[in-house]
C-alpha cells in the first residue's frame, strides 16, 4: 500500500518513529534535568544535574543496537534464511577514535543542555553543518561548491540570531545562572559540534568503505563510549570543580553514586533517564533506516521537524518564553540546510532554466557526510 507522496506504510511507519523518538530523546532529558531530588542519604533535595551519567545511558542505547543486530542475524540464521551481513572481516577498534569523539561531544551537549533550552539545543545541533563542510574541504577532499557555501553562510546567520535571543531576550532557565549560564550552554553546545564533526569525518574516512552494516557500527561505538565514559566516572567522582560544572552537593565533576540515589528517589527522572535510553535505541534504528529506505535528505527534514516539535512542547510546557528572533533564527538556520543540501534555491533557478543543469555525482559525493545518530 502506498501513502502520501510515493511513501510506503513501512516508511510512513519509520518516518513518524523517526521524528517522535529523536523528540522524545532530547525532551525527556530535558525533563530529567529540571527535576528536584534528595540525592545520598542526609544530602539535601537539589536539582538533578548528572550529564556525564546521562551520556552513559544514551550509550547504553546505542550498545542496544549491537545486541538488536545480533539477535536479528541469530533469528534468521536458526530459521535458515539469507541474511545480509555485510563485511564481518573488521577489527572493532576501528570505532573506537569516534567513539571517543561522540562520547566528549555528547557529555559537552548534555552539559549545555542542562544550562540551556531545549529548542535552543536542538537549533544549535545544525552547526554541524558548518564545521564538518570545512572539515571535509581540509581532511577528506572534498570540493564545496557554491550552494555549500551560501548554505553554511545562511546557517551561520540562523545560529547568530539564535544565541542572540537566548543572550538578551530570554527570561533566565531554570539552573538560576541567568543570561550568562545560558550562553555558557549554548557555546558548549556549539563546542559539541566541531567534535561531532570531527566524528564524522573520521567515520567517512576509516569507516564508511568498510561496508559495515550501521546498526552494528552504531553498537560498536555505543559499547566503546559506555566502557570509557562509565572508567572515567571514578576519577570525575574525586576532581572538585567551581559551577556550573559542579552543580552538585559535593562539588565534583561528576557524582555518579548521588545520581543514581536521585534516580531512585523520584519518579520523574527515572522516567526522563530511561526515556533517553530507549528512544536512542529506536532513533538510532529509526534513522538509519529512513537513510536507507528513502534518503539523507527525508532524514534530514524529520530532523528539523523534530526541532519544530521540540520547541512548541517547550513553549507549551512553559519551559521557555517565545521570542520572535529565535523563530526567525530557526527560518534562516533551516533554509540554510536545505540549500546546503541542494534543496531550495538552486534546484529552482534550474527549473526556471536559469542556471543549467549540473552532471550526476558520483556515489561517493551523494552519500550524505551529515548523520547525526544523537
């Protein structure tokens, strides 16, 4: 059966878990984050304030896709069926470098977000664009042409008037840092994105001709971030540290044990954590396969739908004030990516017979340099 514009009920299917997973992932971390608890015995009710541990549980999530991956292989194997598994002939530390990189720019996200709004964090996720378009000219090649270029310029502008709004006409989060501790968040955000465009480019460039089925790939760095991330949490248990990164009663880098005491004292940021866990799962399975079934570009528009869900709940939560300079922001940020993405300007001009028509690429330049599986 076939719905809508040529779509399939399986890719109707993919595209709506798609866009209601990926804002469940950034929304329930959210919703973890400005929950209150009393943390280990005879510590006081504060506020919840635990990225490091947070970022382990999203790995926990990404490690889900490995162990999805093998039953699925294991079920069709007992039931004697063909399985593609694509090239199993890999040494596993090939993932290890990006699973260095996912795990700092995902602890630096979490950090922000905590600092930040959650339409803003998701906003400033597209920056990506801008760092790993330079990256790829530097490191891998590659050759922009003049749509990436007015696409990273018009992203760029977006992401301006995006911190611009957070800076001066926002009323202050809930963290109580005011105007500063929010531009703090949305830099470390942006900080975030060079690193996970760093990522990326190692991924294409060691990874992507390894015909590595994603979902086990995807695993891999989930196993690899969870082991280094979950060593590092003893040492941070110990480095005292100023605020904001040390938001917690003993005024550490990150205290682990009084998370997992908050956790089990409230509800609310059980469900916000695990709610993070699970839907990474699902979003990882979920993208992926939208990239396959349909395109990068599908995923890439459920992908600023997914920020235009996040940014109305949070308005309609009262999670934050609208301002009129974030949305237009947002508009220029969005057109942005798509004329990156050879979506709008330019495919017009050569209807009208504007400009001419532009040879095919090859595979290699049509395969989509943005994933972003977080």
């Amino acid at each position: 059966m076939s719905l809508g514009p040529g779509w399939t009920g399986y890719q109707w299917f993919l595209a709506l878990m798609m866009l209601i997973t990926g804002s469940i992932n950034t929304l329930t971390t959210k919703f973890a984050d400005l929950q209150k608890a009393p943390g280990k015995p005879g510590t006081p009710v504060h506020d919840f304030n635990h990225p490091f541990l947070q970022a382990s549980g999203m790995f926990i999530g990404e490690f889900s896709c490995l162990v999805v991956f093998k039953i699925w292989v294991w079920y069709h194997r007992c039931k004697k069926q063909p399985v593609d598994v694509g090239n199993q002939n890999f040494n596993p530390l090939v993932f290890l470098a990006p699973a260095l990189c996912d795990m700092t720019g995902t602890s630096l996200m979490y950090i922000g977000l905590n600092l930040t709004y959650a339409s803003s964090f998701q906003m400033l996720r597209g920056a990506v664009i801008i760092f790993t378009g330079l990256l790829s000219v530097a490191f891998l090649g590659r050759k922009l042409k003049m749509h990436h270029w007015v696409g990273i310029f018009f992203v760029l502008i977006g992401l301006i008037l995006v911190g611009v709004s957070d800076f001066i006409f926002k009323s202050p989060d809930s963290n109580g840092l005011g105007s500063n501790g929010v531009i703090t968040g949305d830099l470390l955000i942006l900080m975030a994105q060079v690193i996970a465009a760093i990522q990326m480019v190692v991924e294409e460039k060691f990874v992507s001709g390894l015909n590595i089925p994603p979902m086990q790939g995807v695993g891999w760095e989930g196993l690899f971030g969870f082991t280094v991330l979950t060593t590092l949490l003893f040492p941070f248990y110990f480095m005292k540290v100023g605020p904001p990164f040390g938001a917690n009663p003993r005024g550490v880098f990150e205290d682990a044990l009084d998370g997992l005491w908050q956790i089990s004292n409230n509800v609310n940021i059980a469900l916000g954590v695990f709610g993070t866990i699970i839907s990474i799962a699902f979003f990882n399975f979920a993208g992926l396969s939208v990239t396959k079934e349909m395109s990068a570009t599908t995923r890439m528009v459920l992908d600023s739908v997914r920020t235009l869900v996040i940014w109305v709940f949070s308005l309609a939560v009262g999670w934050e004030d609208f301002q009129y300079l974030q949305l237009i922001g947002f508009l220029i940020l969005l057109s942005g990516t798509a004329v990156y993405n050879d979506m709008l300007f330019v495919p017009l001009l050569r209807r009208f017979g504007i400009i001419g028509s532009v040879p095919l690429a090859s595979p290699d330049e049509r395969k989509p340099l943005i994933q972003d599986d977080a």
